[in-house]
C-alpha cells in the first residue's frame, strides 16, 4: 500500500543557502560595528625614525656660534697725519708698551709748531718784561721813601732846634720858617709815597698772581706744542699681539686713519650673536657651554650689546675657570646659551614631524608595533635634542618623529 511521503520543508540545500546568507548578515554588521574605518596609509619601517618618550632632566638652551676674540684690545688711530717714514714692528708681532711701531713724517706740521712755539716765546718775553717792569716801580718806591727818609732825617735836627730857638724868641718867624717849610714838605711827600707804595703793592701782588698763571699757562701749551709731533711716532698702547693693515713707506695716512690695533692674547673672550627675540631672557651672568677636544667648558656673560642689527644682538662671554689650551682668535665655538636650569620633564626627542604638526599632534605606536596612530599633545619648551611634553604622552610612548610629509590627513600608519 502507498504512503504518502511528506515534503520536508529545510533541505539541506535550504539549510547551507540560509546559512550563507546568516554569515553574510552577520560578517556585514560586524564590518559596521566593529571594523577600523579610519584612513589609513602605508609605510616601509626603514623610511622613518621612531624615537621612544622618556623622563629625564630638561634645560631650555638655545645653540650659538660664537667667535673667539682677544679678553680686551686697544685699537690705534692717527692723531696727527703724515707719510709712513719707517715701518718698525710688523703685524702679528709681540709688543711691549711704549715700544715704537711706526714712525711718521709731516713736513707742514712741524713748520706749524716751530711757529706756534716761536708764538709762545715771544708771549713769554713780554710777560716777563710785564713782570720786571713791576719790579722796577717797586723798587723806585723804595727808592723815593729811602731819598725821603734821608731828607727827613737831614732837616729834623735842625728843624727841632730852630723850632726850640724861635719859642724863646731867638729867630725870627721867617728863619724858622724857611727850615719848617722844607721839613714838612719832606713829611708830607713820605706820607703819600707810604700810600704809592701800599697801594701799588696791592695791585702788584694781584698782577704777579695773573702773570704766573698767564705763564703758567704758556709753559703748558709750550709743552703740548712739543709733544705735537711725538704724536707722528706711533707706540704700542699695551702689551700684547699687534695687528698692523698693509702699510707701505711713504704712503699718506689721515688724521684719525686707523693703524691697527694692540690685542691681550694670555686670555680671551667669546663674542655671541643673538636672536632680538631672545633680548628680553638675556641677562649678565647667564651661563653657557661649550665643547672643545673633547671636553666641555663654561661660560657666562659679561656684557650685552643690546643694539639690534639686522635682527641680531651681541654679547660677550668669559671663560669660567680654565680655558681650553691652544684656543686661537678668530676660532668659531657652538655655544649652548641656557635659558632655564635643569628641571625633570617628560622628553619627546627633537625631529622632523614638527613641521608638519607644530607640536600639536604625532604619530603613537600601538601595541604589536605593526601601527602608529594620530594623538593630539602639547608641547613646551625645546633644546637642540627634546622637546618638554606637558600632556598626551608618558615615558615609554613610542614616537614617529621623522617627517610626515607623506602622510597627508590620514589617521593610521600601517607599517610594513
């Protein structure tokens, strides 16, 4: 007898159909919630750096190159001009002070001071005639009170005895007279010569007082117009290293011409230039280093140029402690001018990503390494070698700090 056979409804074409479509479903939705829809690009593990975050000490420092120059030199101009005579130290030579380097002549300067001394000799000789005629006077003075003092003493006796006589009525009124008249006469003249004399003594005082500074006065210009032409001899101002532009024997220098310059070479200094935007944190005593043969040196500055030229001012630093031997002048030095003291920070190092970010964001390896993805930080200060990170990395982060130049926006770098 027949059954009759009942159809199934999930065969097992049905059954693997349903489940390629469940798996396609789910592998969808999967992809839509769970997958990376970030941008991404690829790039060969050798074509950039990867520099690791750590901790350690920072100190803000800017690098400067500077030039060694002579601890103080004493430059040399023409006071007086003339033509070269005689050369008689050459550049580069060691001087001691006063030692003569060059000799000049000049013709029309010294007629000058002939006359001029010729001038002041005369103004001498007549100052002094001045003076010995003064002498003169006085003495005439002296001269009339000692002829009167004579007169008086001469007519005194005779005038007491006939002043005696003509009270007793023994001359004459007339005979008494004769002698009386002559005697005051001689009192008289010695009262207003006594005034002459005090008088004139006064003024000559004053006048002897004004004649010697006069002379005085002339002896100092007599002396300068002397040493006018020493000033055609050129001495060295100091003891040290001479440094002498290309003269020739009897080439024409100016007044005022430079002639070269006297420099101290036992110890030296380093001249810096600086950024202007740096001028507000350059103070005096900041300190400095440098590396030479090997080993590092110290610096601090002295003083400050605070005049701006073409975007740039100058300082001078010293030596602190020993400076390097067998240093020279005109040596160029790359000096680490610091701006902080040491403090302990978290340390991105320095690289080319910067330009790309300005700090604002880097490339941050994630676990397996395989990947790097896009984090926002901050950034401080920096040096040569770190950046100071204030926030979005910790010590141990790794860092893409190559340039991101061809990166563009996207979010992941894959790394093969």
């Amino acid at each position: 007898m027949d059954r009759v056979i009942k159809k199934k409804r999930w065969t097992t074409k049905k059954i693997i159909l349903a489940g390629v479509i469940v798996g396609a479903v789910l592998f969808a939705l999967y992809g839509f919630l769970f997958a990376d829809n970030r941008s991404k690009v690829k790039t060969e593990r050798e074509k950039i750096t990867i520099s690791t975050v750590k901790e350690g000490e920072f100190q803000e420092y800017i690098p400067r190159s500077g030039t060694v120059q002579p601890i103080r030199s004493i430059y040399m101009d023409a006071i007086e001009g003339g033509v070269v005579k005689q050369l008689v130290r050459e550049s580069g030579d060691m001087v001691d002070k006063g030692d003569t380097i060059m000799i000049l002549t000049n013709s029309n300067l010294q007629l000058d001071v002939m006359n001029r001394e010729t001038m002041l000799y005369e103004q001498l000789n007549n100052q002094r005639n001045i003076r010995l005629n003064l002498d003169q006077n006085t003495l005439r003075l002296k001269q009339d009170l000692a002829e009167i003092d004579y007169q008086i003493k001469l007519l005194e006796p005779q005038y007491e005895r006939f002043k005696e006589l003509y009270e007793k009525k023994l001359v004459s009124k007339r005979e008494f007279e004769e002698v009386k008249e002559p005697y005051m006469y001689q009192l008289n003249r010695r009262e207003l010569t006594v005034k002459a004399y005090k008088t004139d003594s006064i003024n000559i005082v004053r006048q002897r007082a004004q004649l010697q500074n006069s002379e005085d006065r002339m002896l100092m210009s007599l002396d300068a117009v002397g040493r006018i032409l020493d000033n055609l001899v050129v001495r060295a101002p100091i003891t040290g290293q001479l440094t002498t532009p290309d003269l020739e024997i009897g080439e024409s220098i100016d007044r005022g011409q430079s002639l070269g310059q006297v420099d101290i070479v036992d110890s030296f200094k380093v001249r810096v230039p600086i950024d202007e935007l740096y001028l507000p944190r350059i103070k005096e005593g900041q300190k400095g280093t440098f590396d030479f043969s090997g080993d590092t040196y110290e610096l601090t500055i002295e003083k400050i140029f605070p005049t701006v030229t073409n975007g740039v001012f100058e300082v001078d630093m010293h030596f602190v402690g020993e400076q390097p031997e067998n240093i020279k002048r005109g040596q160029t030095l790359r000096v680490r001018l610091q701006l902080s003291d040491l403090t302990t920070a978290t340390l991105l190092p320095v690289g080319g990503f910067y330009q790309n970010t300005g700090g604002n964001w880097v490339y941050v390896l994630e676990e397996g390494d395989d990947k790097a993805v896009k984090r926002n930080i901050r950034l401080n200060r920096k040096n040569s070698q770190y950046y100071e990170v204030s926030e979005g990395l910790q010590p141990g982060d790794r860092v893409i700090t190559s340039s991101y130049d061809n990166f563009g926006d996207n979010e992941v770098i894959v790394l093969d």
